[in-house]
C-alpha cells in the first residue's frame, strides 16, 4: 500500500490533487506560507482526484481553528470562505505576510554535524540541500561511521566539508565528537537521510532566542509513504511530527504526581540543535542510550534550569525507506532505549514517576493499542506492538548484562573515568569553558528540589 | 427472447460427457450406504436455445436442480421437484417454473448486458496448466477433460499438464492431442506443480485447472474477456477467477447472484480479504498474468493447495492488484460423495486457511485483518459445531474442519523450515522445470506443422 504525500500553501493558488496509479490515499500537509498547520486524508475511491470543494471543506474542519488563529479571522466558519483555489484573498494575505515577514534575529554561528554510514550519495545529496540553506553563519561537519571510510572522505572532499571518521560504533560517540571538534556556539545535528526546507536552521535559531533555551528540536515529516512499514512507522510516530510548539522547562519535572517529565520522544537527533558549552559540560550525550540519547540530554537540561522547545517551523524530510525487517529493528531499539531511560531516571535521579511510566502507563497503553488493533478500531499492527513490549522488556535487562561485563573486564580506574558525573548525568569532555556559566548540582529527588 | 430458443443439457453435456459420465447411474439415494452423501445430477437449461422436454426422473421423487443460463451467463437455479411435475417437465411448465423463479434476474440482466451479446473470440495466447498426480482413474479422466478443452472456442492456447507422479499413461493421453506439452514435477506438493506450470508457459495468461474439472466452451473467452482493454474490462486486472459448479449436487445450492465483481486493494472490510476463497473464487477455476506471477515469485510452496491460492489472492490485493471474478466462465467438477471425502476435504480447507493466515499475521498491513480473521473463524465454527442451525455440514466435518484450523496454525512455520531445509537438496539437483517431449504421432504432426 501507498499514500501520496503533498503539500499545499493556501496563500498560493492550487486546485484539485490527482492521485497516482497505484496508490491507495493521499495525505496533505497544508500550509500557510512556511508554517504547517496540519494535515489531511483523503481517499478519493472513484474518480481518484480530490476536488477542491472536498479539500476546502477537510481544511476548514480539520485545521480551521489553526487558520483562523493565524489568519487573524473572527469565526471558523469563515475559513471556509476565504480558501479560495486562488489562495487567500489579498487583504488578508498581505496582513498574514506582512506580520510574519518583518522580524529579524540573530544568526550565531552553528556546526551541522551529520551523522553517517556507508552511505555517500544519500550524504550527498544532504549536503546539496544544506548548501541551500538561507542561514548566513554555519558550517557543515560529516561524521562517517562508515565500515569503509574512503568513498565518503572522497565525497566530503569533493563536497568541501569538514569531515570526522569515527571509529568506535554508535550514532551517540560519533556526535560527541562532533561536539568536541566543533567552535562554533551552537550545534546542529542531522541524520544524512535528512532534506532540511531552506528556511530550517534559521527557524531552530529562532527558538533559540530565550535566554534559558539549550536544545531545539524540529519535526521530521515523512518524504515519502511508500510502503507498509513506511506507513507503519509514520502511525507509530516515531519521530516528533507536532504542528505545535512545545516548550520542556524544569517546572515539567513536577507537572504530575504519576508522570515523568515529557522529555522521551519530545525531539530527535535527526533535528536537533544543541548550545554547545552546555553539552561539553553535560557531558555530551549518553552513548548506552541507542535511540533516546537526546531525551536524556532533554532531562539533563531541564534539571539544570534550562529549557527545550520544539518548533514546529525548522521542517526536514525524512528519506529513509523502511522495510520490514529495519522498522521492527528499530522499534525495538526504540523501546528497549526508552525503558533504560526510564530505568536510568529512577536509579540516577530517584524520579519514582519512572517507575509509575515503566511499570503501569507503558504497558497499559500496548495492552490497550493492542486490543483496539485486534477489534480493527487501529489499523497500527498488533505484531509491531509485541515488538515494542520485548524490547521494552528485554531492553534493560540487556543493558544490565552489558554494563556487568564491561565492569568485569575493565580495572578500576576506567571504570572510575566512565562514571557518570551525577552533577549533569554523564563524563564531562574535556575542554570546557565554564567561566561564564554555572550549573547548580541537581537534587536527587525533584520533590525535594519544589522544596 | 424466444421461450422455443431454450435447451437444456447435463452440467458437462454441451461437450458430450454427460451421458458416458453417468449422473444418473452414479446417484446414490439416502441410506444407500453407510457414509454416502446423497447426490443429485445438476441440469442446465439455456434460455437462448428451445427449451426441450426435462425427465425429472428420480425413483424417490426428488428434488432436481437446474442452472439457468442466458447465453453465457447463468441466472441463478430453479428446483423441480419431481412430486409435482411427475417424470417428466413439459417446455410450457419449465418456462413458466422459471419465470416464477428467476424473472427479476432474467429483466435485470436483459436490461443490462443484452443476451445478444456474444463474448468475442479472444486473441490473448493462453496457457492453461493442468495439475495431475496420476493414479488409476487419472488417464481416463484427463483425457475426457482434455477433449471437452480441445472444444473451447478459443483459437491460441496451450495446454500444460504437470504431471507429479510420472505416470505412463498421462503420457500417452497427452501424445494424442497436438495442443498439450507435458512435463513432470516430482517435488510434493500442488504449489511445486502449478510453479512449473507457470514456468514452462509461453502463454501471456494462465489459467489454472483441476484434474477433474470440465470447462464450458465460453470458458476461456469469459476468461480473456476480463483482460483484453477493448472489451471495457480494467487494464490492471492481474487475475480473474471464473465459476465453479458440481457436476452432482449433495446439498440445496448456495444462492449466488452470479454477477461479475471486482476487488481492488483496500476494498475489505475488516475481514476481506481473507475470506476471498468463499467470494472471489477458488484455484479450481483461476487465471493469472503471467508477468503477475513472477513478479510475486509464483505460489507460496509452503500452503497446501488451497491456501496457495488464498495466498495468491491476498498478495495480489495487498500489492494493489485487482481480481474479477466473471461467473461466465464456468466450470465443473467433483465434490466430496462420501461423508469420509467431506470430512478429509474439510480438515484440508481448516488446515489450508488457518496456515494462510498465520502467515500473514506478522504483515504490517494485513496482520491485524488475519488475526481479526483467524479469531471470527474460530467463533464461527465452535458456534457451528454445537449448534445444528448455525451448520450447513454435519458435526463431524465441522469438528474436522476445527482439528485442521488448530494444527494449520503452527503448519506454515514448519512447512517453511522444512522446504528452507529441502532447499539445499533440490539445489544439489537440476530442478529447473523442464519439459517432457512427447513421441506419439501427435509430436509428429505438430513438428511437421
């Protein structure tokens, strides 16, 4: 099965939407200029075009509120009228344009480090689209943790970028070495699957503008749905994909008696833009940590004062095609990743709201997905959810048996270096610059730090 | 319509077997033996042809069941009952029977494809595989369906029996008409064979058959009829199933609308299209592209018959292909006689589903229809298997049918280990599909031709 994927600006003219041979539905993700405001699906069955009369009216039910918010109307039933096939009539569109067109903001320097992996043309063709980019002060690092490095160094060189060649294995090493060769003040980190939209450094900076702000991370929208498992994994939302903004400050710690702070799954490393002097000192991210590296450094940020914001403006478009096979390994991962954070959280931090997550939330919520999956209320597969549960379950556990053995083979003094600092959660790297900033020591427990 | 443009004929007997087949001789009355199903010979009546005088027959004064076809299309079934007519059913009192029975069904399809229509002659090349395993009755019977095939109004096909016994007579049968290559497969399992079929096809199309299965002359044509673009059928049609009909009757006939459906991808409901066996059609009466069948790597060899073809089907669908079942083109075949057949053919069919759908359970996009499926049959026959009403077969065949749906679950996950086991074996050996010259005087003719 197949879903077209398209995107429509409302404040330019557009019409009907053809479906293709072959595909089975059609998802829009509108737009007003460059800020999402949702999506629509539509399965247009006989005639396989999506009329605009349909369109207009799946717009204005679904997204009419956003619309009329931005758009500055008085009532959303008025969206309706104003989504003309030739765009927002003008005096409307002008004041739209005109209040989203006039603010400026600084542009500090940031590294882009991207992370890759015997994958030299899918590199490339990243790099081109970074070169696009309408940020005026960065500069581009490749991270190749590729089994044979020569055919990326040569494409690095050829591209005129920077180029590292990580050889101990795992995505979270590799970016911590970006972070130790990077000057520049911010970090920005990207998978090399990834097609940033021209305008998504500049939004990521912009986030950034609060003072307390140390990590900003983005939506990565899947290019395309070309398959089951492409599809499977966009219900499973494994990437952040909000059309809102969302903002993680250390009050998020204490939001709930029975939850933990939102830090999993609120961004990705795939899009993410990290302060860089607050890493070095944090300690970088959590190499144990597979996929969930950056809720760790979320959590880490969030209790040191800082604040997170996902912005859902700086848009990149994910490349992958998933197969069966690597989206069952990844979920997996996934899981297995998210329950040692969750373990971590309570042996580290005493955050007992963990324990509440890991133990009655997480598995509520499978036992509840798969029951609606079984009675055909979801269309998400009921064998990826058993999937979830073994790597949830057998994710700590694993860990566990790793982390004994490398106790049992390494001497007393590297297994003092890797200690975790407790201050910030990880090892510092060498070479910070703290002088002009100061990290007050976490409590242990969050309960007595509200006191 | 002219009521004297009728005939009738036996299921079969428009290629002349009815009689030598012997329906009537073969019918077994109730009781007659411990264990045999009662069986009534099938009539067909044309309605484009005069109608003739019917013997109703039957020393018991039973039902007798008759097809109504108009032209190549069937209209649905009409039973005389013998208690009422007598021996035998005049022209006037069988069309008046029918018309009370089946005149919406005769203006409806009047109205809206015109009996006048003839399906065309189709030049689409075919090649129609035949899977045999042999045994004592196998010549004779290939043979009677290989003579009803050489009648097919068709100008271009061929015929390929995959023979999976090495039998020395089908061999010889096949030296006597000039259309048919022969080849052997010695791999058990009908899957094995109806991949060599595929793979020794010249034809664009090919179609499936039974060994014990009896085309009518429309066959084929209905069949391309659905392929062929100036016909008006769909261009990504990638496999059209045709009707199937006993020849003899043990039970009161399912109504069927016999019209012609199509199924496309994300047509199903919620447990669509796992039920596809019981609407789309069966692998007795099958064509396929073959271009489809490479592209999707053939049969499933790890499914037993059945549940290859359910196989096919599923995957057909789920890779947004489109089958159409067309009820012109029909054929006939034997079903279970004997309650000991019934319950064996059941048990294969529990088997045969249940393996289908454990092997599509762990699909992203079909998993959950298969465990939705899978759950509701099982309801569906303990429900039947305790309750009388809620049955159309005895006890014993549905508790059969049960039995196989429990070990079929775990039989795809062993069936695969063990042909990924045999795959070593088989590729120590040549086991590309390869045919068998034929010596008769028949590959003399067709070489000098």
């Amino acid at each position: 099965m197949k879903i077209q994927v398209e995107q429509l600006d409302l404040l330019a003219p557009w019409h009907a939407i053809t479906m293709r041979a072959g595909y089975y539905a059609v998802r829009v993700t509108v737009r007003l200029g460059a800020i999402p405001i949702g999506g629509v699906f539509v399965r247009p069955v006989r005639t396989r075009v999506v009329r605009h009369d349909r369109l207009r009216r799946r717009i204005a039910r679904e997204c009419g509120s956003a619309i009329a918010k931005l758009l500055g109307l008085a009532a959303v039933r008025d969206v309706e009228e104003v989504l003309l096939s030739s765009g927002v009539p003008e005096p409307i569109r002008g004041a739209f344009v005109e209040a989203h067109s006039q603010r400026s903001w600084p542009t500090p320097g940031v590294t882009v480090a991207i992370y890759t992996r015997d994958r030299a043309d899918v590199l490339e063709a990243c790099v081109r689209s970074l070169q696009q980019l309408d940020y005026p002060n960065f500069d581009i690092l490749v991270l190749d943790n590729s089994h044979d490095p020569v055919p990326t160094r040569e494409r690095a060189e050829k591209l005129g970028v920077e180029y590292i060649r990580c050889l101990a294995s795992g995505a979270g090493r590799a970016r911590n070495a970006a972070v130790e060769q990077s000057r520049s003040e911010w970090i920005a980190f990207l998978d090399d699957d990834c097609r940033p939209e021209r305008n998504w450094l500049k939004e990521l900076v912009r986030a950034a503008q609060d003072a307390d702000c140390r990590c900003v991370c983005g939506p990565v929208r899947p290019a395309k749905l070309e398959s089951s498992a492409d599809i499977a994994f966009a219900m499973h939302g494994g990437f952040p994909n909000g059309f809102t903004h969302r903002v993680l400050t250390p009050a998020s710690l204490d939001c709930s008696l029975t939850r933990p702070a939102p830090a999993w799954r609120f961004g990705s490393t795939a899009n993410l833009l990290v302060h860089r002097v607050f890493i070095q000192l944090a300690g970088g991210f959590d190499v144990d940590l597979a996929n969930d590296e950056e809720a760790d450094l979320f959590y880490r940020a969030i209790l040191a004062g800082h604040t997170v914001h996902y912005t859902p403006l700086a848009i990149v478009a994910h490349q992958r095609a998933w197969t069966r096979k690597s989206l069952r390994h990844w979920i997996r991962a996934s899981a297995g990743a998210a329950a040692i954070y969750h373990v971590q959280r309570v042996l580290r931090y005493w955050d007992y709201r963990s324990l509440i997550e890991l133990a009655w939330h997480r598995p509520l919520a499978l036992a509840r997905a798969l029951a609606s999956a079984i009675r055909g209320r979801s269309r998400y597969p009921w064998s990826l959810l058993l999937v979830e549960f073994r790597g949830m379950i057998a994710g700590p556990v694993t860990h566990a048996a790793m982390r004994l053995r490398r106790l049992g083979k390494s001497n007393a003094a590297k297994s003092q270096a890797r200690r975790p600092n407790r201050k910030l959660g990880a090892t510092p790297i060498p070479s910070p610059d703290p002088a002009t900033l100061t990290y007050g020591a976490p409590p242990r427990n969050p309960s007595n730090r509200a006191a | 319509m002219s009521a004297n443009a009728s005939s009738v004929v036996r299921a079969g007997d428009a290629l002349g077997y009815g009689t030598t087949h012997g329906h009537a001789a073969r019918r077994v009355v109730a009781g007659a033996g411990r264990g045999v199903l009662m069986s009534v010979a099938i009539l067909q009546v044309d309605l484009a042809q005069p109608l003739p005088t019917l013997q109703t027959g039957g020393r018991r004064g039973g039902a007798q069941w008759i097809l109504v076809k108009l032209g190549p299309q069937p209209l649905g079934w009409v039973c005389c009952d013998a208690k009422q007519f007598g021996k035998s059913i005049g022209p006037d009192a069988l069309l008046k029977l029918i018309y009370g029975t089946l005149s919406r069904r005769i203006q409806l399809v009047s109205r809206e494809r015109g009996h006048d229509k003839p399906i065309a002659l189709t030049r689409t090349p075919f090649s129609i595989v035949i899977c045999t395993r042999g045994g004592g009755a196998a010549g004779a019977a290939l043979e009677r369906q290989l003579q009803g095939i050489a009648k097919l109004r068709t100008p271009s096909f061929e015929v390929i029996v995959v023979d999976r016994a090495a039998a020395a007579n089908l061999a010889g049968v096949c030296e006597t008409f000039p259309f048919v290559r022969y080849a052997h497969d010695p791999r058990s399992g009908v899957n094995y064979a109806r991949n060599t079929g595929w793979q020794l096809a010249r034809g664009e199309i090919v179609a499936y058959l039974d060994d014990d299965a009896i085309v009518d002359p429309h066959w084929l044509n209905a069949l391309a009829a659905n392929y062929d673009d100036d016909h008006g059928a769909d261009s990504q049609v990638n496999c059209v199933t045709g009707l199937f009909l006993p020849r003899e009757a043990t039970a009161e006939p399912r109504e069927q609308d016999f019209s012609r459906r199509v199924y496309r991808a994300g047509t199903w409901n919620t447990t669509f299209p796992f039920d596809a066996v019981t609407r789309v059609g069966a692998g007795v009466n099958l064509s396929v592209r073959r271009q489809t069948l490479e592209a999707m790597g053939g049969f499933d060899v790890a499914l037993s018959g059945r549940g290859g073809e359910l196989d096919l089907f599923v995957r057909i669908l789920r890779d947004g292909g489109a089958i159409v079942h067309d009820p012109r083109a029909i054929c006939f075949g034997a079903i279970p006689t004997t309650s000991g057949q019934l319950r064996q053919r059941m048990f294969d069919d529990g088997i045969a589903f249940t393996s289908c759908c454990a092997k599509h359970a762990y699909d992203l996009e079909l998993g959950n229809h298969a465990i939705r499926m899978l759950a509701r049959w099982f309801r569906q026959r303990l429900v039947a298997a305790v309750r009388p009403r809620q049955r159309d077969f005895s006890c014993d065949a549905v508790v059969a049918e049960l039995v196989g749906g429990v070990i079929g679950l775990r039989a795809y996950g062993r069936a695969a280990r063990r042909v990924r086991r045999d795959q070593p074996k088989f590729s120590g050996r040549d086991m590309t599909p390869r045919e068998i010259p034929l010596r008769g005087a028949a590959a003399a003719n067709r070489k000098a031709a």
